[in-house]
C-alpha cells in the first residue's frame, strides 16, 4: 500500500489546532515538530508557548524549541540566559513546571544522564574540591550581595511568621536559632559556613557567645572580619573537616548542601568529635524529598557547583550512633518568600552594580533566584531546621517555634 503523501499544508493544518503557527521550509517544519513536542510536555501544567498569561513562555528565537529537547534544563536555562525567550513571571513559571513533575516527564538528556552517573561513581564534594563553590559562587562579588541581601547579609531563608521585612524575617530566623540552642553568655560556638558573618556577629553581641566561623570563600572571610570586628568572633578561611576543637554548641547554617551523600557520615562525624557532651548542633539546610545523586544541571553549572540536597532518610542515616535528634521543623514556604524579597532587591538596585556585571548575568541571576522560588512554592524543595544533642538531654528538649 503507498504511503499517502504528507503535505505542508497538512502540517499546518495540524499545528494550527494545537495553537501553533505554521512554519514553511523544511528547517521550520522540523521546528514545528520540535515546539510540538514542547507544547505537549507544557500542557501538563497548562503552560502556553506565545501565550498572553504571566507564567506563559514567549519564545524569540525559533532555534530554542529542538535547542530545549535536545539539552533539557540545562538548555532550558542557556536559552534563557542567552535571551532566546522570555516570561513575565518565572516564579509562577516554575512552581507549575514543578508542581506538574515535568522534569520527570520529559526524556531525560544525555547530559542529565551524564551528571548523575559521574555523582554516583566519584565524591564531586572530596577535600581537594573543597573551596570550588567559595571561587565559583560565593566570591562572586560582595556588591552583588550586599544589594541582594539584609542588614546581617544572611545568605538563607528567612523566618517570616511575624516579619513583614527581610530585615525582620532574618533577624528572627538568627534569633530563632539562638533560642533553640539555648546560647548564653561565654559558650564557645562553632558556626560551620559562616558566610559573611551575620550568624556570628549577632549570636556575639545578642547572646554574648565567642564564636568561630569558617567558610571556603575569601571574599567572605574579609567581609565577615571586617562586619564582625570588636566582637568575641574569630573567621577563618577553613574546611569543615580540618576542625578540631571542642565547642558548646554548632550551628551550621545553608552549608550542609555542599557536603555531598558521600561525606554525609564524616561531616556527622566531625560535628560529633568537636562537640562538647552536653552541647547542641543545629543543622539549617535545604533538602529534597527523595534521595538524589546530583543536582539540576543548569544549577550546578553556573550557581552552585558539585552541590547536592540531602533527604530526610540520609541525614538520619548519616548522624545516626553520633548525635541524638531531638527536633525537626519544616519551613519549605518561607524561603519562597525570602527568594522573592532577594530577587526584588537584586532587581531594584541593579543599577548600583550594572558596570560590575553584564545582561547576560542579570538574566542568569533571575533565572536562579526565580526559578528557586518557584521550586520551593511547589514545595518540591524543602528547608529544614534540625536539632542534635550529643548524647540526649536529660527530661527531653524543648522544641521552640516562636
């Protein structure tokens, strides 16, 4: 039997009841398949190319369709970046991708495929690696931060039960955090991940603790010196696994995603051998809610590199016969909040730092801190608070929410 024919007009026939507009030319046909494909995968979440709602993609560049099946996520943000199309609200954009689990249904790349099979066969986060995501992420420039983030420059989410400001959401997270290890005046204090000091710094002037921080960026540890100075606060440019002091209490505040599963047990295994008998260990980190091998691929690439979210099961897997947990808090919803107001200073004082940076990294940071957002809303990425004793406090803890 012969094969009928397929016309271009059959083609456009068939694209235009799917809402698409021809194309004419073999190359355009081949891109109408491609926008085809994506259109179908999008509807899951009742997303439209060209469409006219905030969370719609408008597409500026016709490469960008076979451009996305080709590469996934990884190409999905390249092609933002690049300015190959545009949404007016990426958050929105996200929380439907994500809350519709498109990234499981559509076909997983090569280099997707690539990134989790190199995760699963070599430790990305081992000691020589160490200090990759201080250069490549946290030294991308104090101005950066400094416009993006609050007063104390907390780089993590922030607790807004009664907060109305960033300001205020910190500062109640920092204090938050404070009460929960009970901090009082002369206890030694180890903060893993100091970042640019804002734990430190209050947890010293608030609480009248002595403090050590360490962290992988140098950028960091000259802010953090400078933000701290006068106080009973030590920083130092260190890796968590060189520690060997003893200390009353440890927090570890949005570090923990940089440890990686192979070295979950040692990092639990150093906390254990630096913390005094009747110290306390809070643990502050953003997780997954199942047990990955790697991150997104746009993610590691250009924001965080070798960085991987923990799971409930492996962080109870990894501090088990080490620490005693004695309690959990979800607080998933307010990092979409926090991500939001980081995303709205960034925007609004571009200007102050547009000779720094160019439009290319304007739309990566956008894309990171919206996407983020949209991820969190869809609770797809989960922020836990966790408290650990040594060896189980005497009559039980007290768990503390407000």
């Amino acid at each position: 039997m012969q094969s009928r024919k397929v016309s271009l007009s059959d083609i456009n026939k068939k694209f235009s009841e799917e809402r698409l507009s021809p194309f004419p030319g073999e190359k355009l046909m081949n891109q109408s398949k491609s926008r085809y494909a994506i259109q179908k995968i999008l509807d899951l979440a009742d997303i439209h190319i060209n469409g006219h709602r905030p969370w719609d993609i408008r597409v500026r560049n016709q490469n960008f369709h076979e451009r996305v099946l080709a590469g996934g996520s990884l190409a999905l943000g390249e092609s933002y970046m690049d300015g190959w199309w545009n949404c007016e609200a990426l958050d929105q954009l996200f929380d439907r991708i994500m809350s519709a689990y498109l990234d499981k249904q559509a076909k997983k790349s090569a280099h997707v495929l690539a990134a989790v099979l190199k995760a699963r066969i070599t430790n990305l986060q081992r000691r020589s690696k160490a200090y990759d995501v201080g250069k490549r992420h946290y030294d991308t420039g104090n101005d950066l931060f400094g416009v993006m983030l609050d007063k104390y420059m907390n780089y993590s989410c922030g607790y807004w039960n009664n907060a109305q400001t960033l300001d205020d959401a910190q500062v109640a997270k920092l204090d938050l955090i404070c009460r929960k290890m009970g901090l009082a005046d002369g206890m030694k204090v180890l903060d893993i991940g100091c970042g640019w000091g804002g734990f430190a710094r209050y947890a010293a002037e608030k609480y009248g603790a002595r403090v050590l921080g360490i962290t992988v960026s140098r950028r960091q540890v000259e802010f953090a010196r400078t933000f701290c100075r006068g106080l009973p606060v030590e920083i130092e440019l260190l890796d968590y696994r060189d520690l060997k002091e003893k200390f009353d209490r440890i927090v570890s505040i949005g570090m923990f995603e940089h440890v990686g599963v192979k070295n979950y047990r040692t990092y639990m295994k150093v906390v254990h051998g630096c913390l005094a008998s009747e110290g306390l260990f809070l643990l502050h980190t953003i997780a997954g809610n199942t047990s990955y091998t790697s991150t997104d691929p746009w993610l590691s690439e250009y924001i965080f590199p070798n960085s991987m979210l923990p799971s409930a099961k492996q962080i109870a897997s990894a501090s088990e016969g080490l620490l005693v947990l004695e309690d959990w808090q979800s607080l998933g919803p307010h990092y979409d909040t926090t991500l939001m107001a980081w995303y709205r200073n960034f925007r609004n004082g571009w200007d102050k730092i547009k000779d720094i940076y160019d439009q290319r990294f304007y739309r990566m940071w956008t894309y990171y801190l919206l996407s983020c957002a949209g991820s969190f809303r869809a609770r797809r990425n989960q922020l836990w608070q966790i408290v650990f004793s040594r060896k189980g406090i005497s009559g039980g803890y007290r768990s503390i929410r407000e």
